[in-house]
C-alpha cells in the first residue's frame, strides 16, 4: 500500500486512539478532585459540630444550674464578710466556671487586715472563703486619727481614739493611710512581741537614736537597743525587775540580754 493510501486509511477511520498514559492521568487527576471535595465537606461538618460543642458548653457554664448560689467567709474578725466578698469580686449568681480566684484572692489581699486569703469552688454552687487577719499591736498618731498597726508595721485602719490595751508607738516619721507601712518598723516588732506582763506594764513603745525603749505604766524605762531577740530581751527586763523590786532602778539596759544593766 502506498504512503498516500495509508493516510487515507487513516482519514476516513475517525480520530486516532489516545495514548493510554494520557487516559490515566486524566482519570487520577478527577479521582484527586473528588477526593478533595470529600475532605473540604468532612472539614466543613467537623468545624459545625465543634463550634456546636462549644456552643453547648459554653451554654452550660453559663447556665443558672452551675451559678454561685452560696458564699461562705470564714477567718474574719475586724472585716466582715461584705467586705471581704466585695474584695474579692465574687457575687451569688457569678458562673462558678468563670471565677477568676488569682484575681479574688489578689482583691483580698489588698484589704489592710487580710494576711492571707483563698477562694475554693465546691461544685456545682458554692464558694468558701478563708481569710486570716493581721493582729493589730500598737497605735500611733496619724495625721486622719490613731493608726492602728501589727508587728510589720502596716497600718491596718485608723480610728477616732486609741484602742485600750495597746501601746502607742512613738518616734515615728512617716505614717501613711491604711495598707502602707510606718518607718517605724523596729518598733513595730518590739510591740508585736510583748506578751503578759510586759504587754500589760507597757504603755509606748518609743524609737529613739540608741535603739527601742519600752515606756511602763508604773517602773523604769527598759532599753532594748535594736529590734531583735525580743522575747530573750523581754524575759531579761523582768527577771532584773523581780530582783529589784525593793529598789526599783531607774532603767533596765537589755540591748545584750546575756548580761543587763540596770542604773
């Protein structure tokens, strides 16, 4: 057959056949397509029901059944509880999820009394609240009234007149308002420190240049020196006090409480 024939052959036959290679790609590339849009539909119904779930849940913590119905104070004894609920930021009807307790105890702790304080959530409706005060140990005169203060020195509140059976800090330069702390800390220490007797007989607990003297209500004036040992310094003063006690001195020196001076 000749070369002009063969092509007429080919002609009037149609199209040539495609390759078979050209074939399977074309039948992987729509089986790739398909697949893709299967996994687009299962992403897509996968991201409803999350956002369906969290919805829910969302719905849940919100809801009236896991709200604060009841909140307990306990530890107080200068605040009351309002006060320390309202520190807090916690009220009756808060969603017990959403309780921020670093924030509420922070709240708490800001309030001059409060130590320490912490917040518990007890499911599925309860909040207890334990706080533990400060214990106040002297006053001092302010510029808005008497501030009270405990052994570190912070001003705990200030009131009208000074609170019966506390000594009066005296020598003191600096007195903010309550929550801040007095420069008289030294002094502060030393009061906090007195029990018995010596917390009865003292009447002020002064600062001066040579250290902390201890003001009695009936004897000699005691001279600490500076603000450690106290309870070693204190035992020392009465022990020398119930030696004398036919020749009262005029002081008791027990800045070195091993060895007492009295004059």
């Amino acid at each position: 057959m000749s070369t002009r024939a063969r092509s007429q052959a080919v002609s009037s036959g149609g199209s040539a056949p495609t390759p078979p290679a050209r074939a399977s790609s074309r039948a992987q590339t729509r089986k790739s397509s398909k697949q893709a849009s299967v996994r687009r539909r299962r992403l897509l119904v996968l991201g409803i029901v999350v956002v369906v779930l969290v919805a829910i849940a969302y719905g849940v913590t919100r809801s009236p059944l896991m709200a604060v119905d009841t909140l307990q104070v306990r530890g107080t004894s200068h605040l009351t509880a309002a006060q320390v609920v309202d520190a807090a930021g916690v009220q009756e009807g808060d969603a017990m999820m959403w309780i921020d307790t670093t924030a509420a105890v922070d709240g708490m702790k800001a309030l001059p009394y409060v130590r320490d304080a912490s917040l518990t959530r007890e499911w599925p409706d309860t909040v207890r609240i334990m706080v533990h005060e400060r214990t106040p140990s002297a006053w001092i005169d302010g510029p808005a009234g008497k501030a009270v203060v405990d052994r570190t020195g912070r001003v705990l509140e200030t009131v009208a007149a000074a609170p019966p059976g506390m000594p009066q800090l005296l020598g003191a330069k600096l007195v903010p308002p309550p929550g801040g702390t007095i420069d008289a800390v030294g002094a502060a220490r030393v009061a906090g420190g007195l029990t018995g007797l010596a917390a009865v007989a003292t009447t002020s607990v002064e600062v001066t240049d040579h250290g902390i003297v201890l003001h009695l209500a009936a004897g000699p004036e005691v001279r600490m020196g500076e603000a450690t040992q106290v309870g070693v310094k204190i035992r020392a003063a009465l022990a020398v006090l119930d030696w004398l006690q036919n020749a009262p001195p005029t002081y008791v020196d027990v800045s070195v409480p091993t060895n007492p001076v009295a004059g």
